[in-house]
C-alpha cells in the first residue's frame, strides 16, 4: 500500500505539538508531587490532616516494695521510671524532604491549641457503701455517671480522677460512650484504678504511658504519667496524676514529702530532657507546703495563680487539690466548682481550667 507524501511544512507544527502536550505533562506531575509534599510538609500545621504518630511506647512500670523505696533517692526512682520513655513524635515526611520540612517549619512555627484541664476527686464508692463513712452519699455507679455530665458541661478533654473504683471506672466510660481512653484503668491492677487519667480520644492519642512508686498508706502505689499528643496539630505534653497519703492518725507527713520529692525529681527529668509542656495534678493533701515546693523547685505555676520569686506566695484559694503547668503554656478561666453537682457527686472541689499552648 502507497502512504501519501506528507505535505511540505507539516512536519513542524506536529512537533511543536508533541512538545507542548509533553511539557503539560510534565508540569502536571510536577504539580501533583508538589502538592504531596506541601501537603505532607504542612500536615503538622492543618488541623484537617493529623501528623503520623508511634502508638504508645511499651510500658512495663516497676512496683517497688516500700522497703526498697526507701532507701532510694527520690532522683533514682524518677530516673529508673523514666528511663524508657522513646523518642518525641516527629512528623513524617517523604524520603528526601527531610530538609523542606525544617525550612517550613520554621517559617510556619508551632502551631498554638487550647484545651480543658480538670482534676477531680470523685469520692471512691468504697466510702459510700452502705455504713461507710460517707454513706449519705448515692452509690458510686450512680455518682460516676453525674461525673461524666459534670465534665461533658467543661468540655474537659484531659482529667485527673483520683479515689476512682472499678465499677466507676465502668460507668463514667459507659456514660461518656467509650469517648475516653484511660489510664493505667485495670492495666496495673487495683492499685492503679484510683489515679486514672482520661482522655477525649477525638482530641489526644497517646505515645507513652508509664507510672512511678511513691509511698501511700504504708504501702506503695503507682502514680500514672502519660504523654499525649494533640491530633489537630501533632504537638506533645506530659500528664502527672498524683493522690498522695491523707492526713489520717498517723499523720503521714513522711510519706507525702518523699512522695512530692519523687513528683518534682520526675518533672525535672522530662522538662529537662524533653523539652515539652508538664502538668502535674490531683490530691496532693497539702496547702501552701505542696504550692511552694512544686514551684519553688520546678518551672511549674499553678492554674489558680500564686507567685513563687524565692519568696512564696501562695494563691488566695487553697485546697488540697492542685493542677501546676509548665511556664511554656498558661492557664485561664481557673474554676473551683463547689455547685450543687460537684456536692452531690464528692466531698472535694473540681477543679478546671482552660489551656493555651503558644
């Protein structure tokens, strides 16, 4: 078959062509690896894209017998408890962008978020069962669940239950529609129930749980510590939720200082080596002694206000309760709810807070 001679001078436009439609080609894909990485590079600062995180690093805190901790430093047991903490989250990247990502960074800065803080004494239901010492009191199933709507009307995101019971721990989680993850919950057995912190899984995920001994009641117990990380923006913090020994006959002044000094060893050694927001929280049993010692010998300030400049000045409002953060965020809209809710549920104040991390 005979092909037809191609007509003088239409070679050329053919090839103009083919350039054009390979240089669109070319700069599409070009286009599309660009927003890959832009949106890759970015993720850490859209809250519609939440950054890769590590799960939780494996935790396996020690139980310290009471004779053993007693002859330790308060600086040895944080260090042995701490010492498995994993590395802090960093955003993922694709291979070889490594260094776009530092650049905008920089550029961009640390995303800022906001959050509610609470810590709450819930009353263990051990104290209202029938002739308990708090009797007059619903049962702990029932109390657990106006506990659950109490902290559904602050919008708390992190809580700090202290006193908690099994059979509450399973009607606040029943209550809040399994919302909230917990820990240590029933992961380090009975002991480890009553410092429970929770935390609004839309809002945090968890890259470290782990717990440190401090002497309680003549015995031990654990008290729980968990990084968390914001999903909206990528970026990490410390939770410390303590219940130190009550003032009971005995009066248990020993225990609380090496349980406080343990406190501050730990918080020192994350803000120290980590870099990264630290709350501490919960039933500390003391007044003026734990605000003064807490940010007298860290950089922690606590939610009510106070001051603390080598002189102590402890805040106006004082109970036994206490949330301290890091200087790296503040603290507003500080509230002791004393209201009917809270006194129908415990026999303490709720505290609550909002949180700006800058």
């Amino acid at each position: 078959m005979t092909q037809s001679p191609q007509e003088p001078g239409s070679q050329e436009p053919r090839s103009s062509s083919e350039r054009v439609t390979a240089l669109a080609t070319v700069g599409g894909v070009v286009a599309i690896v660009g927003v890959i990485i832009a949106a890759n590079l970015l993720g850490t600062f859209r809250g519609d894209q939440p950054p890769a995180s590590h799960g939780p690093a494996p935790s396996a805190p020690t139980s310290i017998p009471a004779e053993q901790l007693a002859t330790m430093s308060p600086e040895e047991i944080a260090s042995d408890a701490l010492k498995d903490r994993g590395e802090i989250a960093i955003q993922k990247v694709l291979p070889g962008t490594a260094k776009f990502r530092d650049k905008v960074q920089k550029l961009a800065g640390a995303q800022p978020y906001d959050f509610t803080i609470t810590s709450f004494n819930v009353l263990g239901s051990q104290h209202t069962a029938p002739g308990a010492d708090a009797q007059e009191f619903a049962p702990g199933r029932i109390r657990a669940e106006w506990s659950a709507a109490l902290l559904s009307s602050y919008g708390s995101t992190i809580v700090g239950m202290q006193e908690l019971q099994a059979d509450q721990l399973d009607a606040i989680n029943r209550a809040t529609g399994g919302r909230f993850d917990f820990w240590p919950g029933t992961a380090l057995g009975g002991s480890g129930i009553p410092q429970s912190v929770m935390w609004d899984t839309s809002v945090w995920k968890a890259t470290y749980e782990d717990s440190i001994t401090v002497p309680f009641m003549g015995t031990t117990r654990p008290q729980p510590i968990v990084r968390l990380q914001n999903l909206a923006t990528g970026r990490e913090l410390y939770v410390l939720n303590i219940h130190n020994s009550p003032k009971d006959a005995q009066g248990r002044e020993g225990e609380r200082d090496k349980a406080t000094a343990i406190e501050i060893a730990a918080i020192k050694k994350l803000r120290q080596e980590d870099g990264i927001p630290v709350f501490i929280m919960g039933d500390f049993n003391e007044h003026a002694e734990a605000f003064c010692k807490i940010t007298g010998q860290t950089d922690l300030e606590a939610a009510q206000g106070g001051s603390n400049d080598g002189v102590c000045h402890p805040p106006t409002q004082m109970r036994v309760d206490w949330i301290f953060g890091s200087t790296d965020t503040a603290f507003t809209g500080f509230r002791f709810d004393t209201g009917p809710q809270v006194r129908r549920i415990t026999d303490h104040a709720v505290l609550t807070a909002q949180v700006s991390v800058p």
